[in-house]
C-alpha cells in the first residue's frame, strides 16, 4: 500500500528550524545571563575584599599617624630635658668663673695699672682703669692675649690722657683707658693650660 503525505512538509521544516534556532539562542541567552552574572559576583567579591584590605591599611595608618605623633612629641620632650639640663650643667660649670676672672685679673694687671671698673656681659669682660703710662696698657693687653688661661681676643676701646695733682701740686700723667676682652668657658678650658706656654713663646 502506497502512502501519499498531503501536508506541507516544507513549511514543516522551517517551522522546526525556527524552533530550532529560537531555542539555541535561548539556551545562548540563558548561558550568555549566567556568566554575566557569575562574572558579575566574582568581580562584586574582588571589590568588597579590596574594600576590606584599604579599610584595615586605612586603620593601620591611622594608627601609626598617631604613634608617629607619639614619638615626634616625645623627642621634643627629650630635647627640652636636654636644653634644660645642659643650662643647669652650664650654670654649674660658670658658677666658679667670676672667681678665675678676679684671679687671672689680679695675675695679669702688671704694675701701674689700676682697675676702676670691671663689668661681664654674657662672655665679654669690659675693664676700665688708669695706667701710669701707655706702655702698662700695652702689657696688660699682651699678657690676655699670650698669657692668660681664662682671657681672650683683648681688644682696647679708648685711651686719653688725665691730669691728677698730687699732694706737692705736681701734675701727673695719667692715661685712662677701657678694653674689652673674651672669657673662655669651663668647658674650654682643658685644652687651654698646656696651650698657654706655646702661645706665649709667639
């Protein structure tokens, strides 16, 4: 027996190629969704753990801001300890010196010479006195400049002549005069006593 197929079977086959075709790109939608979506998660839970890392570094360096903090407050602690206790340790040392300076003072003024006035500012010494003649001022400043282990660096301001009437009512020559010269520290002073000879063989 024969059998005849009356339907259109090539619209048929179109048909099942559209539902074909209709279902791979379903399936291709579906799978295309997914890995957006997979992707997606994956990039979403990069993010977050990165969030997290920045957030602790973040913590941390917060942290160390205010150790840093810490430390900077602290050396500037220490440095005024020191400041302070180097003043007491100078005002220690320099407590002695204006007994040198009468001392070297009395040793270095040769005869002659007389100290009328003698005043400190800080490290220079300001001496005024009356001098029989120009060459005793010419000897004091010699002797604190070779000679002297506490004065330094003499250097004379001014000298002039006076008249004093003695009790014959003779006049006298006197020269007054003022200089200034340096005081050396305490804490200079080591290398100053053997330095003393050589300088006053120059």
């Amino acid at each position: 027996m024969i059998l005849i197929n009356l339907l259109p079977h090539r619209e048929e086959k179109r048909r099942r190629k559209k539902i074909a075709f209709f279902a791979g790109v379903g399936a291709a939608a579906v799978v295309g969704v997914l890995t957006v979506g997979i992707w997606f998660g994956i990039v979403e839970q990069l993010t977050s753990s990165q969030q997290e890392r920045n957030a602790y570094l973040g913590a941390e360096i917060a942290k160390l801001e205010v150790q840093i903090k810490d430390i900077a407050a602290l050396k500037a602690e220490i440095e005024s300890l020191k400041a302070r206790q180097k003043a007491v340790e100078d005002l220690q040392i320099d407590r002695n010196v204006p007994v040198h300076l009468l001392n070297e003072l009395v040793r270095q003024t040769p005869e002659g010479v007389y100290l009328t006035s003698v005043k400190q500012n800080g490290q220079s010494l300001n001496i005024v006195g009356v001098a029989q003649t120009n060459e005793r001022v010419s000897e004091l400043l010699r002797n604190t400049a070779y000679n002297s282990e506490w004065l330094v660096k003499p250097e004379l301001i001014e000298i002039k002549v006076s008249g004093v009437q003695a009790a014959d009512r003779s006049q006298k020559r006197l020269f007054d005069f003022s200089l200034r010269v340096s005081v050396k520290r305490p804490q200079e002073q080591p290398g100053a006593i053997p330095a003393a000879p050589a300088a006053k063989k120059g």
